[in-house]
C-alpha cells in the first residue's frame, strides 16, 4: 500500500487543541446557527478547514476538517479527512513497503503525527476510520537485462475499455511513467528510483523527500531500476467493491483502516488488478513475445486446423492480422483503425474476432520483461532493507 484517504466522523472522535493552525481558523457551530440557505444546502460540506502548522521535520498526513451538513437529523457534524503516504509515515520513505503486519506501527505512527499537529485521536478510531480512496502497490527490482523502457513500450500497447485514455509523460531525466484510466481507477507504472530522484518542486508530494533519496545512496541504488505497480482506487464505493470481493464479504461493507492490513490483502489486490488487464483478450495478444519467422502464422494455422470447421483458414487469417496490428500499434488503436471501416456500430462483432484470436494464441509466452514483472508480482516479495542490500 502507499496512499491511503481515511475519514474519521465526529462527535467526539478528535480533538483540536490549536484551531488557529487550519486555514480560516476552525470554530464550530450548531444547526441553528446556519443561515437559511446553508440548511438547504445540497454541497458535499459547508465549510472546509485546511491544516497548515508551523514546519517540523517529521512526515504529516495532509489534514482537512469537514464541516458537513445531516439534514435527516437538523445537525452538523465534522469530519477529519486524510491523506498521507503509509509508508512514508511509517519507514521515512515508499521504496521499503508495508506489510500486513505493520497496523500497529501505523496507528502509532498517524497518531504521534496528528499529535505533533495539535489533534488527538485514539487508536481504536484511527483503526474503525473508514477509508475512502486507495493505492495498492508493488516494487520489483529490475536485473540489469530487463529496462524499464522495455516495459512501459509493451504495457503501453494494452486497453481496458472503449472510454479509456492512455498517457505518457516523461521525465527529464528519462524515466517515464504509463497511467491507464478507467472511471473512478487508475493504473500506473513507473520507475520509483527515477521518480524519487525529481527535483522537489516537481514532485506531487514533497515530505520525506530527502530521507527517501538517503535510502537510494545509502544502498547504491542511484543506477538500478525499480518496476512500480500502482492500482489506484479514487472512492470509496469502489474501494468497498475492491476490497470486499478479496475479503468474500458483502459488497457495500464500509472498508475500515484496519482491514487494509488483513491477511493476503494487499497481494490479492495487486494481482487482481494486474490480472484485470492483462487477461482481457486483446491484451493478451498485445503482450505477446515477438516470433522469428513464421512462427506466430505457423501456430495459429495449426491451432485453427485442429479446431476444424467451415472456415478455419478464414478465422486464422483473420486471427494473424488482428494480432499483427495489436502488437504494432496497440489494442485501442487497431481497434480503433477497423471500427472507423466497419461495424462501428456493432463493436461486440469485432469483440468476438479478438476473442477467437486471443484462443487461437493460447499458451504463447509474454514478452521477456513482460514475463519477468509478472512473475515478480506474482512472488510478491516485499522490498525490505535485506532485500536492498542483497540488490548491491
């Protein structure tokens, strides 16, 4: 895990001890103080209260105070929303990753630095704070035969919807990330030695930015490369189908801080998510190794001729020439080049065609660094200081 968004409901759940450190300064106020348009209000809150305390050294999650209005009962309510780096709150940096043995250290850790903030919390409702937007991740260790650019070339070829967009940004120091987009989720890649060696003022989050890049030097890792896997979860009803579904419970069971740390979590999200994509037909064929020669028209002749049938030459042509524009130009835009020809207005048409073709290259191997990072994820070693220091 990395990013994590909690809520924690008032009353009585937090105290403030310095309310001049939120931006305007927080005060309470009843329902009967509101003004008339305020009690008719359908805003998500009423007020927002930013914390901006006096700088220290240590991490702090990004703090916000709700004030939100609950027509069912004529009441205000508020409610301390955060965001913070879960490993950079506990470890110092987000290359090391968390385990499912850490929520004791992570309730330590929030609180101590909310306590730094002026705001106390106990630990019980830290752990009962419901969540409300996710990353799960994955750090691999690349070998030196494996590039990340390599990587990112192939992934880059995927599609996970006819409304998703795929972008590439690159960096100026040459690493580039990949992030595919689908509603409320998002999946992105990217190498993290790279990405922590930003300048600070490019970087979306700018604590613990030293300490992180002391841990690269100190373990000599400024030349090595590190596959990063992000599946980023935006709210909380699919954070909510994410999580139940891997936990077997009801589907709209509120996701609660402490389940983040059940058992097998964090894997089983992280390989779902990863399977989501690469397991949809057109980007198996999108993954696939390069063939010498013949070797890709050979197995798809052969397969179609032992599955027999009417038009079996006819299909494995028709198989050879969707996986051939796929692996040049990607999924989404060989899909995209036959619609504008034909049926553009039975797309489920052209759906079946990759289907049959994705069957006919059953059992074809993934590219080289395809292969390596899926294996890895499917490992799902976590990175820890041993682990670092055997990478020297």
């Amino acid at each position: 895990m990395d990013t994590i968004i909690l809520k924690i409901y008032g009353p009585n759940k937090f105290q403030i001890n310095n309310t001049a450190w939120f931006l305007p300064e927080i005060h309470s106020r009843q329902f009967f103080q509101l003004s008339a348009t305020e009690k008719q209000s359908t805003r998500m809150y009423l007020r927002r209260f930013i914390l901006q305390p006096p700088a220290h050294d240590g991490y702090l999650p990004k703090i916000d105070v709700l004030e939100v209005l609950n027509k069912d009962r004529d009441d205000v309510r508020y409610v301390l929303r955060a965001e913070f780096s879960l490993p950079k709150l506990i470890y110092g940096n987000s290359l090391r990753e968390v385990s499912e043995n850490d929520l004791e250290k992570a309730l330590y850790a929030f609180k101590k630095a909310l306590a730094n903030a002026g705001i106390i919390v106990d630990s019980a409702t830290i752990a009962n704070a419901r969540i409300s937007a996710v990353h799960f991740c994955k750090n691999v260790l690349l070998p030196p035969d494996i590039r990340m650019q390599e990587i990112l070339t192939e992934l880059a070829r995927m599609d996970i919807s006819k409304v998703v967009d795929i972008t590439t940004k690159e960096f100026k120091q040459g690493g580039q990330s990949l992030q595919i987009y689908s509603g409320t989720r998002e999946w992105a890649f990217y190498d993290k030695i790279a990405d922590a060696m930003r300048p600070k003022v490019k970087r979306k989050y700018k604590q613990r930015v030293a300490q992180e890049r002391g841990i690269i030097v100190r373990h000599k890792l400024e030349k090595q490369e590190v596959f990063r896997f992000e599946y980023r979860i935006k709210r909380a009803t699919s954070v909510e189908k994410c999580v139940n579904d891997a936990l077997g419970r009801t589907p709209k069971t509120p996701v609660l801080f402490r389940d983040l740390f059940t058992p097998d979590l964090c894997r089983l999200a992280v390989l779902n998510s990863w399977r989501e994509l690469t397991q949809r037909p057109e980007n198996q064929l999108a993954l696939l190794a390069p063939m010498e020669g013949l070797g890709l028209f050979d197995h798809i002749l052969a397969e179609a001729l032992k599955r027999g049938g009417a038009h079996s030459m006819n299909h494995a042509l028709t198989s050879y020439g969707l996986v051939s524009a796929i692996r040049d130009h990607g999924a989404k835009e060989a899909r995209r080049a036959i619609l504008r020809g034909w049926a553009g207005n039975h797309p489920e048409r052209l759906t079946r065609k990759i289907e049959a073709a994705a069957e006919l290259t059953r059992g074809l191997p993934y590219s080289n660094s395809i292969a390596f990072v899926d294996a890895a994820l499917e490992r799902y070693e976590l990175i820890t200081p041993r682990l670092l220091e055997a990478a020297v």
